[in-house]
C-alpha cells in the first residue's frame, strides 16, 4: 500500500490517499499540542507509542464486537485504515472526575462515578468544542437519532472492554475521548485513535499520571509516560 497525495494535516497526525478509494493511510507525528492548540511541542517517540497502542486496541475492540476503521499497521508510524466520513460530535467518557469535569463544575480530581458519564461536544475547533446534548445534535442535523443511540452504545461497550484489559495492565482508565466515522454504506464505526493523547490513565497503585496530561500541565517525565504505557499494553 503505497501514499499518494496528502489529503489532511491535523494536530497529531497527517492522513494520505492511497490507490484504492476506500483506504487512507494515517501517519502519526511527535507534534503535541494543548489547550485548542495555544500550547505546543514535541514529545519524541509519541507517534509511534500512539500509533502501535491504538492499532492493538483497535484489533481488541474488533475482538469483542465492534467495528473499527483498523485495516492495517504498515510500520511503527503509518497504518492503512478504512476511509469514513467523521461524525462531528466527539464522545467523552468518564469513570472518575479529572480534568475539565473537575474545573467546569467545581469537584475534585478522582471522584469514582457509580456508573460511565457519557458526553458529547460538538467537534468544531472555531466553537472550542462545545457540550452539546442529543436535542442539540438532532437540531444541528449532526447524526441522526439511530446514529446517536449506535454511537453511545458502542462507546459504552468500549469503555467495559478497556477499563478490564487496562485493570490488568495496572492502570486506572479514568476518561477518555472517541470519535466514530460513517462508512459509505452508512454504517458506523470507531475511528481517530485511543492512546494517551486521547486518554487520561492513572497507575493503580499511585495515581500517577501517565498521559497527555503530564504535557498540558507540565508535570515533566512526558516521553517517559508515554513510553511506560507503551510497555504496560504491550508487556514489554
């Protein structure tokens, strides 16, 4: 599978065409950014912690029942996937309070809900990515209802999937961010990546941070991190 033309550059990765229409290839970067893109760097190694961690847990998830855009990993950085339009909502969910539930609503970092919380917002970097509920997304025409109830369900059984398997790595899985893609059948399926740009985990025993969030707020031992959960999934 060889690249053709460049057909989009994002914050973490650039995506290619290929010679089949129905396939893209990604390619991961070390570029790291926060804060809509107002804080930026590099963090060495990231893109093919990213890319290997995701592509394993892509093939984990189509274990257990659900599709993903995973077609193949060429190499440590660049992975053939399944060419799908974007949803425009982004799914978030939490197991424990962190980050900006923390912030926008006044509690401390690490309460443990009794079940999921469930969010969307509305993937537009323009607006910030605002919080918006279903009634908002039906009304901004931006999935349809079937599509919604498909996408929460899926991101509910993603959660279930990887809470147990990072359990046994060690690791709190404490929230996360997925994005789902329409395949031109119209079929939905779990696209963009799960890694520790796109998930907040915390080591079981400590709660020592061991992702993205040890860039945006400048905790140092970034690379490290990044590379400690590489070893966790991997065992390494």
């Amino acid at each position: 599978m060889e690249k053709t033309n460049q057909l989009y550059e994002g914050k973490a990765k650039k995506v290619f065409a290929t010679e089949d229409p129905s396939l893209v290839i990604v390619s991961y970067k070390d570029d790291a950014t926060a804060f809509d893109g107002a804080k930026k760097g590099e963090i060495r190694g990231k893109g093919a912690v990213n890319n290997r961690m995701s592509n394993f847990l892509m093939r984990k998830l189509e274990a257990a029942g659900i599709p993903t855009h995973f077609a193949e990993e060429l190499n440590d950085r660049e992975t053939v996937v399944k060419k799908v339009e974007i949803v425009p909502l982004e799914v978030i969910i939490r197991n424990v309070s962190a980050g900006h539930f923390a912030s926008r609503y006044g509690v401390e970092e690490g309460i443990v809900f009794d079940e999921p919380v469930f969010e969307f917002s509305y993937k537009n970097d323009d607006l910030h990515d605002p919080l918006l509920n279903t009634s908002h997304a039906l009304a901004l025409k931006l999935a349809t209802r079937e599509e919604i109830d498909t996408i929460r369900n899926m991101a509910l059984k993603v959660n279930e999937v990887l809470k147990a398997f990072f359990a046994g790595c060690g690791v709190r899985l404490i929230d996360f961010k997925l994005e789902f893609g329409r395949l031109p059948d119209g079929s939905i399926v779990l696209a963009d990546e799960i890694s520790p740009d796109t998930c907040r985990f915390w080591d079981a025993q400590t709660n020592e941070k061991l992702d993205k969030d040890r860039f945006r707020r400048d905790l140092g031992g970034v690379e490290e991190a990044y590379q400690e959960m590489m070893r966790r999934v991997f065992g390494e």
